[in-house]
C-alpha cells in the first residue's frame, strides 16, 4: 500500500513556479528525507501535503484518497495528517498534557487521560505533564510536539527541518529517538531538512531537491557512491572533478595517471570528467613528485591536504591521510580502486 | 556596569526621581490628615452613590469596548474584505477625539430639543416628553456609550497586534490535529489574545476611571468630579487627597491586572518572523455585515464627531477666530514646549543614569518617576497641589519673619504649579522612549568608549545622544501632544485667568456653546492625529 502518493506535481506562490512536475510515493512505514538549500521548495512541497496550499497542476493521494487537485483541496482538519515544525508550534497557554490530548479532545476524559499517558512515557516526560511548553528545554519541547502529533495517529507524519533549533551535543540522540518511536508505531514520515548528515541519521531514503523539481532519490549510500549530476554529487560531500585526457581498455587517464574502474565497469565514453571522494585518494611522500601539500587542517578521524601541482598552481585537489606531513612537502598520488562516477 | 560614575550622578538622579514621586507621597500623608470631618460626612451621603457610579461607568466602558474591539481586531487581522485596508487605521482615529467633545455632539444629537427627538415628535405626532420613551443621554448609561466610542481603540489596537504576532504554525498545528477555522479560533488564538486583551481592558478601564469631562458634563457624580468638587467646593485638600487615595487604590489593582497581562503576552506572542499571513476571504453576505459593522462603529465614533466640528468651525469662523482663540493656542503651545523639554532632560538623565550605574537598585529612579502616568489628572493635581502650597506657606512665613511682604501664591498659584503637575504626569512617557533607545545601542559600544578614554558626560553626548535622538524625538512629540490634549489637571492647577486650547474648549462646552469652540477642538484632534499616522506606520513595517 502507498502512504502517500505525489503525480506531477506543481504548484507556484505569487506567480513564481516553486514546485515544478514533481512524483513521489512513500511506502508504508517508509521515512524519507527531502534534502536540499534554503528556498528550493521543500517546505512548500510540505505544505501541500499538509492541505495549506493550494496546487496547481497534478494529485496528491494519501493512503489511496485523493487529497488535492487543482482547485480541490480537503481541509487540513480532514487528511488525518500530523505535523511537526521548525518552532514546535506547541500550544504556549496549554501544559505538556493538554497540548498532547488537544488533537483527541472528541475521545472520552479517560480514553485521553491513557493516551496522554502512554505517550508521555513513550517520549520520557511523564514527570513533566503539568509543565507549560516555556519550562521545557528545546529537545523535551521536540518531543512534545511528536507526542502530541502521534496521539492524534496520522496516517502520515511531516516534519519541517525539526531539528535545527535543538543544540548540536542532543541532536543525534534526539533524531534516533524520534525515528525509533515513528518506525515502532509504523508511521511513514516526510522529512525537510538542509542537512545530509540529518537526513543519513534519520531517513530511509532521500530526494535531493533542485529549484522545484527532485534531482535524484535513493538511499543515503547511493546517492553518496553513484550520483547522477554534480549538484548531488556536491550536496553529499566534498568532491575533486578531473578532466579525462584519455581513454583506453584499462581505464582512463587524468593528469594523475590511469585510473582503473573497479570490477571493470564500463565508463561512459563521452564523459570528460571523473568525480573522485577525498577518502578515495590515498597520499605517500614522494620527493620526485611534482604534486604537493598546500593546505592542511586536522579533520578528526584524518589528516585533510589540499594539494597543488608545481607545473600548474591553479590546481587543487583534497585528499585525506592518517599522518601528519609538513606543508610544501611533494607527495605521489594514488587513486584506490573503485567504481568511477564520471560526468559531461 | 564598569564605569565609575562620581557621585552627582546618583545622587541627582535619586533627588530628582523623589521630587517626581512627591504627590503620589502627598496624597497618602495627606489622606492621613485633617479634614474637619468631610470625609465622613460624604461617605454618609453621597459618596455610595458616587463610588457605584464609578464602577458602573468603569466596568460598563471596558466590558463595551471588548464587546467592540475584540471582533473588530480579529476581522482586520485574520479576514479579507472590501475596504479592510482603510479600516486599519481608520479605525484609530478616534482616539484623537476629546471625549468631551464627543459628548457635548451626541448631547446636542440626541436630547429633546435636538434634531432626532425634534424629527421623532414630527413624524409621530407627539406632542410632549410624556407622549414617548427615548433614552436620556446626559446619564451613566450616555457616559459608559461616550466613553466607549473614544476608548475602544486601545481594545482593537492590542489585540489585533496579538492576534497578528500569533505564530502561523500554532494556527496550522491546530488544524493539523483535527480542528476547523472556527475551532482553531475558540481553542488557541482567543486563549493567545487574551493576555493582550486584559491589558487593554485595564488602560480602559484606568482611562475611564480618570475621566473627568464626560462624567462632569453629563452631571454623573464620579469619584473624579467628588474630588474635583471637594477641592473647589469645601476646599479640603485632605478631604479631596482621602478621596483620591481611594481611587490610587483602584488603579493598583488595574495596573496589577495589566503587568501579569504584559508578562504573560510576551510568552504567548512569539512569531518566527518571516511568515506570511493568509486571511480568510469573505465573500457576499459575510463582507456586506463586516463592511456595514467597521462603518458604523468609524462613522459614531469619528466622522460624525469629526464632520461637526468642521461644519460649527465653518459656520461659526468669523467669532471664533479671535484674539483669545489665539492667545490661548499660543498658551497650549508654550506650555507643550516647556514640558516637553522638562521631560527629555529629565527621562534623559535618569535613562543615562540606569545605563551606567552599577548599582542594585539603579533601575528604581526611573521606575518611581512614571508612576505619575497612571494617576488621574485631577488626583495628580491634589497631589501636586499639597507640597507646592506648603511650600508656599513656609515661604511667606519665612519672609514675613525677615519682616518684609510675602510673595503670595508664587509657586501653587503660577505657571510652575500646571509645568510641574505636566511633567510629572508625563514623563513617564518620556523615560520609557528613551529608555528603550537606549536598550537598543549594545552595551559594547560603552566599553569602546570607555577604552577610547571617554568620561561618562562625553559618552552621553558623543555616542548616547546621537544614537537616542530619534528615541528623544518621538519622546518629544508624544509628551507635547499630550500636553496639549490635557484636561482636568489643567482646570485645578491653572492659574487665574489662564486657559489652554482644552479648558477653552471645555468651556464652551460646559456653557452649550460648542459651536464658538470648534475651531480650537479641531486644533485638539488634528494634533492628537500625529501620533496614530506615526504609530499605524510602525505597525504596518512590523506586519
């Protein structure tokens, strides 16, 4: 069964075209992230599921009904749909209690009185339910919000780059409690944030969003190994572009030599560019070598060099190595064998 | 803070902030004192009478101008409709209206002799009062209606800011979790208001409180006009300061009600910023309704008023631009600019003072200085009245024992006493501008100054002053504006024979000659304008 399925998709606010032809389906019990800059249109993309936008072109089912059509849209009251934001939203004249039975309020006083019970100890604040939202801290106030979104058991979860006000010690731990509670109760969950190392944590699979429309969606591994474009390529870390000056039965060959793909993939011939990860490229000291060490900054687990060729200072290339080696020191490079990206 | 102020800073701060003090201090002393047994001798006749009138005009005005400027405050800031642009601010102007003014129009309107009745017993054929009911203006019911019409604006103007700074995702959340528009309405944004809503209901009800006008003009016997009329009347000052305390005690309890209301507001109105608002669009019915209800409500409480002024000033030019008419706007002016000026310096100094002190208790200067603000005009004016005439007294004594001839009156009966009872009425309005200029330069730039080798005095001027000045200007203009509107202190504390715009129009108004004061209650209402264009500006560059 699909939670939620998206066809073609658009939608524009004054007059701009935000979202433009856009498909997405999500499976049951699926969580999926929708990664991308500031103002490419995710949150919007969210509001439309959630019913506070209107659409323009295409559908929007949720658990196989029909939700919005251009110039049809059920009320946000009626998509059973619960939502988390950036803010929280938690109701500030309400207690902890009250603003987790708020969405339950038809159900009897002790059918509330339960739920309220179990889902503050779901999320760990059964001694704070007579609290006011101000007397929480960021992360409890988070929490809040899911209890209260997950009393009201939706069909589908939103959330809206939840975790970007929570300080960066709690963050992690916050997120796989959250994932872990969705992931028991079985509930699908759409996920907006900026942040790859967020949405890796949290989500099962990740749509990268460019201007309006998905670049690319797969899982976090994926998209890291086998991007499609430059711009996920970018998005998922650092990345080296050389220029293919040759290619042969063995591989290709850039300025740093031949390079074999792994297991003999076969490369697309009429790309000029191979896409290299930093931890792909392995450094030894080499007095001969005409490359060397411009840059270097300790990275935690390694040592990251920005290297530079003495035949032609305009290049630069980022390598990471366990050893510590001096600035100016000449290095060989060699690439590890691996599955080769390459673009046009 | 880290600089060391010399010691003539505090100290003058400290000096000044009592002197600013003294009359809420006078009357307390005061109320202890004397009275030749008036005090009882009200309180077995008339004063029951008096004290229910007061709460039934003071609950009366403030439950009305819920009843009005709650729905108007949700329909600007939550809907859509036609015209909805022009009652934003529209609907402030009344605020610029004397009360008085107001009053003596609808009095004029509605009594027997007026047009309506006149027009009623035409059509009908009605010969005398007996013939028919209509209701009597000149009543408590006429003083809670006047009263409204130029209060309800605080209403409306609080909560549709808190209905506008309400966070859009509380509203979003709301419906997310199952509850319609008008569910979302009951359950959060109304709870939300409500703060702002008890803040607003308490201005009113402190504003009706200390009227003097409406109530003196329609004959309703209040606690403002007893203290009035016992001043003037038996010329008990203790009497008068008993009667006062009793109204102190009141307002304690209104100005308690609308700090809680402010402390919880700031939880309740937290917006994210950058959001955009979407208004429910009405349509047919719904917008005529809305339409027809913002009209009216404009229409009673502003154009009508405003629209007779204009044509009693046009009528009546020729008489009323006169001599006087310009003697005493030059009176009003005067007596703005100096009051003005006092209340900068002063909200200046103490501002300065709270900034750089580093002492516990600096922020208490400033703080007793504005409790001027929330006193009736006539209960300021018994309050300044007590020690400016004892100090009359021991003044004449002095001189009479170094042999020569008193100087009279020269402190309680002058200029000084209506400057002093002025300044200390309004500089609260003065400190808290400045002050909160003040809070917006960082504390950062004092330590530059500072190691830049800066004394505090050239601090204050090169850095502070330039940086306030815009802080000092609104500051300025309000407290003018004020000053020129000012009305019961300035009938108890005028010296004989002086009038400002507003006695001037009151007058005419006491003798049902409205019509040779239109003129200068234009100049009234027009001054009182400037500060709602500047005020609608700021709040339109918020939202």
């Amino acid at each position: 069964m699909t939670t939620l399925a998206i066809e073609n998709l658009a939608c524009s606010y004054n007059g701009k075209a935000v979202i433009d032809d856009l498909s997405l389906t999500l499976e049951h019990n699926e969580i999926v992230a929708l990664l991308g800059p500031s103002g490419c249109g995710k949150t919007t993309l969210l509001r439309t599921i959630a019913g506070l936008q209107n659409i323009s072109h295409g559908q929007i089912s949720i658990s196989d009904k029909v939700v919005s059509t251009p110039g049809k849209i059920l009320a946000s009251e009626q998509r059973n749909v619960g939502m988390i934001f950036q803010d929280y939203a938690l109701f500030p004249h309400l207690t902890v209690a009250q603003n987790i039975a708020f969405g339950i309020s038809k159900q009897s006083k002790s059918e509330q009185a339960t739920r309220v019970e179990s889902m503050l100890n779901l999320v760990k604040l059964q001694p704070f339910s007579a609290r006011f939202p101000h007397e929480l801290s960021g992360g409890q106030q988070q929490r809040v919000a899911i209890a209260r979104a997950l009393a009201y058991q939706p069909d589908i979860m939103l959330l809206d780059e939840p975790f970007s006000n929570i300080d960066s010690q709690s963050r992690f731990s916050i997120m796989l409690e959250i994932r872990q509670i969705l992931k028991e109760h079985g509930v699908p969950a759409v996920f907006v944030t900026h942040s790859k190392d967020e949405a890796f944590a949290f989500a099962d699979r990740l749509a990268i969003f460019n201007q309006g429309k998905i670049e690319q969606i797969g899982n976090a591994q994926d998209l890291y190994l086998r991007p499609r474009s430059p711009y996920v390529a970018n998005f998922m870390g650092k990345t080296n572009y050389l220029a293919i000056t040759d290619r042969g039965e063995q591989g290709i060959t850039t300025r740093l030599g031949l390079i074999k793909p792994a297991n003999g993939t076969p490369v697309n011939q009429s790309h000029s560019q191979v896409m290299l990860r930093p931890e792909k490229i392995s450094l030894a000291l080499d007095a001969d070598s005409p490359f060397f060490i411009k840059h270097c900054f300790f990275g935690g687990s390694h040592w990251v060099y920005q290297v530079s060729d003495s035949r032609d200072p305009e290049f630069m290339l980022e390598a990471h190595a366990p050893e510590q080696w001096p600035v100016d020191a000449c290095v060989g490079i060699t690439v590890l064998s691996h599955e080769l990206v390459t673009f046009s | 803070m880290f600089i060391n102020l010399n010691i003539k800073w505090p100290a003058f701060s400290w000096l000044l902030s009592l002197l600013l003090f003294s009359p809420l201090l006078a009357i307390i002393w005061q109320s202890f004192g004397d009275d030749h047994n008036i005090f009882s001798h009200l309180w077995q006749t008339v004063l029951p009478d008096y004290l229910l009138n007061t709460l039934l005009v003071v609950i009366g005005v403030a439950v009305s101008s819920m009843l009005i400027g709650v729905p108007l405050a949700w329909l600007i800031a939550m809907c859509q409709f036609p015209m909805r642009g022009f009652f934003v601010w529209a609907l402030l102007l009344p605020l610029a209206m004397p009360s008085y003014v107001v009053a003596y129009i609808y009095t004029d309107l509605f009594e027997y002799a007026g047009p309506v009745q006149r027009w009623l017993r035409e059509f009908f054929s009605w010969q005398s009062p007996q013939d028919y009911w209509f209701f009597e203006i000149r009543s408590v019911s006429g003083a809670i209606a006047m009263l409204t019409l130029v209060l309800f604006p605080y209403v409306y103007l609080l909560a549709r800011t808190a209905f506008l700074e309400q966070s859009t995702s509380l509203l979003h959340s709301s419906r997310m979790l199952g509850c319609s528009p008008w569910q979302s309405f009951v359950r959060i944004s109304l709870p939300l208001a409500r703060p702002a809503i008890s803040v607003a209901i308490a201005l009113v009800a402190m504003e009706s409180l200390a009227d003097f006008a409406v109530v003196n003009y329609f004959s309703v016997p209040t606690l403002t006009t007893a203290v009035y009329d016992t001043w003037l009347g038996y010329g008990s000052l203790a009497a008068a300061a008993r009667l006062s305390a009793m109204m102190i005690a009141v307002l304690f309890v209104l100005i308690s009600i609308e700090r809680l209301g402010r402390s919880k507001q700031q939880l309740y109105q937290k917006t994210t910023g950058q959001e955009t608002k979407e208004r429910f669009e009405l349509r047919g019915f719904n917008a005529f309704i809305t339409v027809l209800f913002c009209s009216l409500i404009f229409g009673l409480a502003f154009l009508l008023p405003f629209v007779t002024l204009i044509d009693l000033a046009i009528d009546y030019f020729e008489q009323s631009w006169n001599e006087q008419f310009i003697q005493y706007s030059i009176n009003s002016l005067m007596l703005a600019t100096i009051v003005s000026v006092c209340c900068i310096v002063i909200g200046l100094l103490l501002s300065f003072y709270k900034r750089l002190s580093n002492q516990r208790y600096a922020y208490i200067p400033s703080k007793i200085s504005s409790t001027g603000y929330a006193l009736p005009g006539t209960v300021l004016a018994i309050g300044v009245l007590i020690p400016l005439s004892f100090l009359d007294h021991q003044l004449n004594e002095l001189f009479e024992w170094l042999g020569r001839e008193g100087p009279g009156l020269i402190l309680s009966g002058s200029l000084f006493a209506i400057v002093v009872g002025y300044v200390v009425r309004f500089v609260a309005i003065a400190i808290g501008s400045i002050e909160s200029s003040f809070n917006k330069v960082t504390p950062s730039l004092d330590m530059v100054s500072t190691t830049l080798g800066l004394s505090p005095l050239q601090m204050l001027i090169r850095v502070h002053l330039p940086l306030v000045r815009k802080g000092c200007f609104a500051a300025a203009l309000l407290v003018f504006i004020e000053s020129m509107k000012e009305l019961p202190a300035a009938l108890l504390l005028r010296p004989f024979n002086f009038e400002t715009l507003a006695t001037y129009v009151y007058q005419y108004v006491s003798d049902e000659q409205l019509e040779l004061g239109a003129l200068a209650a234009i100049v009234i209402v027009m001054v009182g304008l400037i500060p709602l264009i500047f005020l609608n500006r700021s709040l339109e560059q918020q939202h």
